[in-house]
C-alpha cells in the first residue's frame, strides 16, 4: 500500500477526525488522529507495521519497545511477524507483585526501537526512553506513523534520537485536499492551526531572504549581534572555540594561534587558576588583532538581583570584557531583567540556554518554547540561543551549537557530539562551538582550519 492509499484508508475508517480536540500538550485542534481505531481492522494494522518496519529494519535494533497504549498492536504486528522480541512499558507501575516497569525480557546494553503511532512534542516517547535507558537498554531510533510537526522532531533529536516518520502533518492534509476528502475552507482552517501551532523540520535550504550572515545583521538591533554576523561573513567563520584550558598562557596561545580561524573565542573564565587582569588586556589586545569577541559561557543561574552581581563585581567583572554572556532560563524572565541593567548600558549581548547537548538535559519542550518565549520579549538584549539546532524562523536570533566534533560520539560524562555538517546544514544552526575536537587535536591551529572549512562549507550549502 502507498502512503496516499494508507493515509486515504485510515481516514475512510475514523481514524481521522475533524472538530475540537484537546491535545496533551493543552493545545485545541481542529484535527485527530486516532490509531485506535486501527486494531478493528486487522489488515490495515499489519500494513502500518509493515510500512513501518520497511523504514528502520536495516537499522541497528535488536528489540522494540510500543508506546502504551495506541503503538504496542503496531510494535506486536512488527515483533511477530519479523520475529523480534518485544517489552512493554507499563503506563501504571504496579504497587504490588513485581513492581515493574518494563516487561519482557532484555539483557543490559540491548539496542532499543522505540514504536510509536504519532509524535507532537515528543513527551510520551520521552516517557516510554526514561525506563528504557534507566535499565541500561540502549536507545537511538525512534518510528512513528505521523509526525504532527509540533516539536517532537526536534526535541527528540536535540536530546540525541532520530526520528523516522512514515508521513507528516502536511502530507495528510495535502492527500486528504488532493482526494476531495476535505474542501478547500476545511484545509485552510486546519492548515491555520498547524501553521500557529507547528514546528516545521528545518528546511534543507534556507528560503528566506535574509538568509546570510550579513543580511540577518540588518534585523538585529543588538550592536553586538550585528558585528557578529558581519564579522563572520567577512572572516568566512562560523567557528567558536571553547577554550577551556585552566592557565593564562594556554589561553593567550590559544586566541593567539586559534584566533585567525574563529569568529568567537568562548571562555569559562572561572576554570583560570592564575586569573588576574592582565590576562583580559592580552586577549583584548589578540581579538582586536585577529578579529573575534568574547562568550564568557557563565550560564547564569539566579534570581535576577544576584546575577547582576555576578555579571558585574568579583574578581572576573565579566561584564566589562565579556561581549555575550548565557543564562539558564530556569529563574524566570527576571534573570534577563537583572543581567540587562548591567550589560545593555555596556553594549553586551546575551545568549539563553534554550537546549544543552549533554544526554538525560531537562532542557526541552515546554522549557525550551518558554525560553524562545522571553527571547521574544527582550529583543533588544537576547541576541540568540545555545541550541541544537535553528529552534525559530526569527532570523535575527543566532543559534549556538556546543557538542561537536569531526568524529561524532561523545565522552565519559555524557557529552553528546555532532558533525558540523549536521549542525549547521541539516539543523540549521549558526554557530559550532568546538573544544576538545581541536585543542586535543596533536595539531590544533590546522584542526581549527579543518573545522573552520567544514563549518563553512556546510552554511554555503545551506544557503545556496
Ligand atoms: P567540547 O570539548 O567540544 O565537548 O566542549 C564543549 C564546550 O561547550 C564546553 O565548554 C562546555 O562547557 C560547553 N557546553 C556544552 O558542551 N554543552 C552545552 O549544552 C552548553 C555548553 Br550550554
């Protein structure tokens, strides 16, 4: 069966709804998807198993696991007919007899399929990863029948897992119009919601007009957004170096040597075991030379009256060499206010942690929208995020992407890497910011050219 005729199928046997639905995520849709009505029609069951199967059996899996409740007839058909074992997340962990939440029978390191019948924003498959991984079965593949385009994607591959969806949001609605299925008024009601309410995959090619560095300059009103993204056409960089080395001469090196390749040099300033003053003059002095500004990557955490202590006083007095600083959102939009008073007068920029890169973060759906939320209200001072990837259309916020490396892979402590090619042309992002990957490297002036190279080529294909 073709997509069109399973997504025409489902629709001929109510699985397909239209009115006022309210969804988990508290949003109202004027569109359901109901796969329960799935397990009535036992050949239409199997062909969603086995189109679903067609998508991932090549990949590295030797278990399923279905989402309670709707997904676990699909993973049971998959199973049964491909003769792969299966356990079961339990919804309800039972107070009594075994007290477990996985049932079946797994060995520890076991590789993991996640089945499910629809993604939104992704919260039941993270309910259903926890346990899995809490019982060291290991998990990267994700399938769903429909991606609702509402987030889940994305943050299920900021945290790390790959989604594959047989058909999304849009091509239902573009077969369900195409068949005289739903009239023209319905499709434009309904594509009014999604558009308000979806997040779209990134885009492989960046369509909009302001699309470079530079044109993206001319949004922002941040004086420090703005020589950042001129600067980086103007130095072809889009590479920052995490230089997260703990001596004065270590660092000098590195921003003396490094700095041709980079168009930020981030610092974790507090890591310096020999800190004093002269140290902010001689890095003041190399990024004039060589063209760069400062991310003191503070990842400010407190209420807003403290941290503007932090930002300003101590022996570091960030705010007065630190061009960007970041924050963790996780105090409320008064951290922004505190840090404003300080930087704004002073011309400095601050980036929030929308995403991290680190495995099992908790910065994620609704956090995550929130703090795009008060990105939106202080324009003027949030010039962008630590994320992923691209998380808005805005092309006046600039993404930041910690977590890469040539080789992906990750470390001992839960880092989590990607390519600068995933990052940049497939996420969407604006920034690689790298550390071990190049001051590790035996030679690390020529692997910041390499990184340099890849991250550049990677946003030229982006944009062409
Ligand atoms: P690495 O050596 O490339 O793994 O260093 C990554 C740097 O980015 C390091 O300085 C971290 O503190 C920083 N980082 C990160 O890795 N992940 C995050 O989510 C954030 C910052 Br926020």
């Amino acid at each position: 069966m073709s997509r069109k005729d399973l997504i025409l199928k489902l629709y001929e046997v109510g699985g397909i709804k239209f009115g006022e639905f309210k969804l988990k995520t508290g949003s109202i849709s004027p569109i359901y998807i109901d796969l329960r009505v799935t397990i009535s029609y036992p050949e239409l069951l199997q062909e969603i198993a086995d189109i679903m199967w067609e998508k991932v059996h090549g990949l590295d899996f030797n278990i399923l696991c279905g989402v309670p409740y709707t997904a676990l007839p699909i993973a049971t058909a998959m199973s049964l007919k491909n003769k792969i074992p299966m356990v079961m997340r339990r919804k309800e962990v039972k107070d009594h007899g075994t007290k477990k939440s996985i049932e079946g029978v797994y060995k520890p390191g076991q590789k993991c399929l996640i089945v499910e019948d629809l993604v939104t924003s992704g919260s039941s498959v993270f309910e259903t990863i926890e346990p899995l991984v809490q019982l060291d079965l290991q998990v990267s593949d994700v399938v769903v029948l429909l991606d609702r385009e509402q987030g889940g994607r994305r943050t299920l591959s900021s945290q790390g897992y790959n989604l594959h969806s047989i058909f999304t949001m849009t091509e239902l609605m573009d077969t369900l119009l195409d068949f005289g299925k739903i009239d023209k008024f319905k499709y434009e009601e309904i594509n009014k919601y999604l558009n308000a309410n979806q997040i779209k995959n990134p885009p492989m090619k960046n369509d909009n007009p302001h699309k470079t560095y530079t044109r993206r300059a001319d949004l922002c009103t941040n004086p420090i957004a703005k020589k950042l993204l001129n600067l980086m056409d103007k130095k072809q960089s889009n590479l920052a170096i995490a230089a997260d080395v703990t001596t004065k001469a270590e660092l000098i090196k590195i921003a003396d040597e490094i700095g041709p390749e980079i168009c930020v040099l981030k610092t974790h300033i507090d890591i310096i075991e020999d800190f004093d003053q002269s140290l902010i003059e001689q890095l003041q002095f190399l990024a004039n030379k060589h063209n760069f500004i400062f991310f003191e990557d503070r990842k400010f955490a407190d209420i807003g009256n403290t941290v503007k202590y932090q930002y300003e006083k101590g022996i570091y007095k960030i705010a007065d060499w630190a061009h960007i600083v970041n924050a963790h959102t996780v105090a409320g939009p008064g951290i922004i206010m505190g840090l404003k008073e300080v930087g704004l007068p002073r011309e400095r920029a601050l980036l929030l942690l929308a995403e991290m890169s680190s495995a099992g973060n908790l910065a994620y759906g609704s956090y995550t929208e929130k703090t795009l939320m008060m990105a939106a209200e202080n324009k003027d001072f949030v010039i962008g995020f630590i994320a992923m990837g691209k998380l808005t259309d805005d092309p006046g916020f600039i993404n930041f992407t910690p977590g890469v490396k040539l080789d992906k892979g990750g470390d001992t402590l839960g880092q989590q890497y990607n390519t600068p090619e995933k990052v940049i042309f497939e996420q969407g992002s604006d920034i690689i910011i790298v550390g071990r990957g190049i001051y590790q490297a035996e030679n690390p002036t020529e692997e910041a050219k390499k990184y340099r190279e890849a991250g550049w080529q990677a946003y030229k294909k982006r944009i062409s």
